[in-house]
C-alpha cells in the first residue's frame, strides 16, 4: 500500500506539471471583460491577460466562480495550472464549492480542446482522483473529488472504473465513507449532488451510480466486513416505493 500511494503521488505530481507546461503562455482574450461589481477591478481583469502571473487566492476563486465569461475557456486555461494545485491542496475545501468547480470545468468545454490539452486535463483528474483512494494523506475525501470529476466531465463510468482498479483496504474504506455521505440522498431517489452543467443528466448520473453500488460495490463491501447497515442500505436501492420503506432495514429517513 506504502508503494501504491507513492505511486499516485508522483503520477499526480507529474499531471500537475503537465498541466503547467501544457497552459503555459495562456491569457484570456484581450477583450474579455467583467462587471466590475460583482466579480473585480479593470486591473485584476488585465492581470488574466497577463501570462503566468500567480492571482491572489481570492481573486483566483473569484473567476473560476465567474459565470459571464465572454469566453470562459480562455479564463479556464489561463488559471488552470494554479486552479488544479489549489484543489488538490485542499484550499477549494466545501462540498459546493467543489461541485461548482466542477461546473466551471464543464463551461469550459474542456473536452472539446485540441488534444493536447484535452489530454492533459484528463490526466490530471484521472491523477487526483486515483490519490484520493490511495493515500491516506490526500486532503480532499474521495467523494468530493469523485463529484467534482464527474461534474466535470458529464459521467461517471470512468471514475467508477478506476475504483474497480484501485482495491485495498484503503480503497475500501473510502467506499464506506462515499455510501454512508450518499445513502440519505440516493434512498429519497436523489443524486448526493447537485448537477450545474445544463447538458449533463441527473437522472443518468444517478442510475449509473445507484447500478454500480447494487453491484460492484455491494460486494466489494461486503467482502471488506462493512458494518451490515451499511450494506443493507445498499440494498435497499434495489427496492421501489413500498417495500423500500417497510423493510426491516428501513433507516427511517423523513423526506
């Protein structure tokens, strides 16, 4: 285990750097503008049009928060390598502000960029996310950069997929904490997070998630010794309306 987080360190340490060579030189464009009352000066504005100029934090979490970009991929790629370090520092720390960094990936369209950046942007997420089921020091929980990945990207099938790949007791336990945050939620037929992005779908998202806790993760839990309400409540996903809330198992949520 010692080895397999070192591992993700260094991967995740090489994304980071990839990204700083990839988006080096990167400014938003030069007529890119923003209301002064709400997000900041004439002067901060022309700091993003300043090649890899550090922005103070604020300033930082003030425009990837921006939502009336003329064009917010521009603005993504020109704080990207700053933005992904504070993440992973844990700097980005609540769970909605997590979420809504996810969203400003999506409005950047991330996935449609030349392939280069593309793929190193995919990289990165891909390197974060496997850390946070690998190393018991990552400072963001593991399903708070899952929901990030996932707001970003518009799926979760490769996310889950790289869980399948990472088992351990670490990995496990991971899991226990993801479906104790999510049960409430998903048992009252709810995706546990808010979905910003206007083209991704809440409803798909969820049916993904609830297929893969009834099947990989039932098992995968149950082999680890997860406590049995946990896994109970697992199962109750398999249920509809009635027999859901009158099962034996039934945790007595109110909705």
């Amino acid at each position: 285990m010692h080895r397999t987080h070192l591992a993700a360190r260094r991967r995740l340490g090489v994304a980071l750097d990839d990204l700083s060579d990839v988006f080096r030189g990167m400014t938003a464009h030069p007529d890119e503008h923003n209301c002064p009352c709400h997000w900041g000066s004439a002067e901060e504005v022309s700091l993003l049009k300043t090649p890899d100029v550090e922005l103070e934090p604020d300033l930082l979490r003030r425009t990837w928060q921006a939502v009336d970009w003329d064009d917010h991929a521009a603005v993504l790629r020109r704080i990207l390598p700053q933005f992904a370090t504070a993440l992973v520092a844990g700097h980005v720390r609540q769970r909605y502000e997590l979420e809504e960094a996810g969203y400003s990936f999506a409005r950047g369209r991330w996935q449609q960029w030349p392939d280069e950046q593309a793929d190193a942007v995919r990289e990165f997420l891909h390197a974060w996310w496997v850390r946070s089921l690998t190393d018991p020091d990552a400072p963001v929980p593991a399903h708070e950069v899952l929901v990030l990945c996932a707001e970003a990207s518009g799926t979760l099938g490769p996310w889950l997929a790289d869980w399948e790949a990472h088992t351990g007791s670490l990995s496990d336990r991971r899991l226990a904490e993801a479906v104790a945050e999510w049960e409430y939620e998903l048992l009252g037929d709810s995706l546990p997070w808010h979905v910003h992005w206007h083209e991704h779908d809440e409803e798909e998202l969820r049916a993904e998630l609830v297929g893969w806790l009834l099947g990989h993760a039932a098992t995968r839990l149950r082999t680890s010794d997860a406590p049995p309400d946990l896994r109970h409540r697992i199962r109750l996903l398999a249920l509809t309306d009635e027999a859901r809330w009158t099962d034996p198992h039934w945790p007595n949520h109110r909705y």
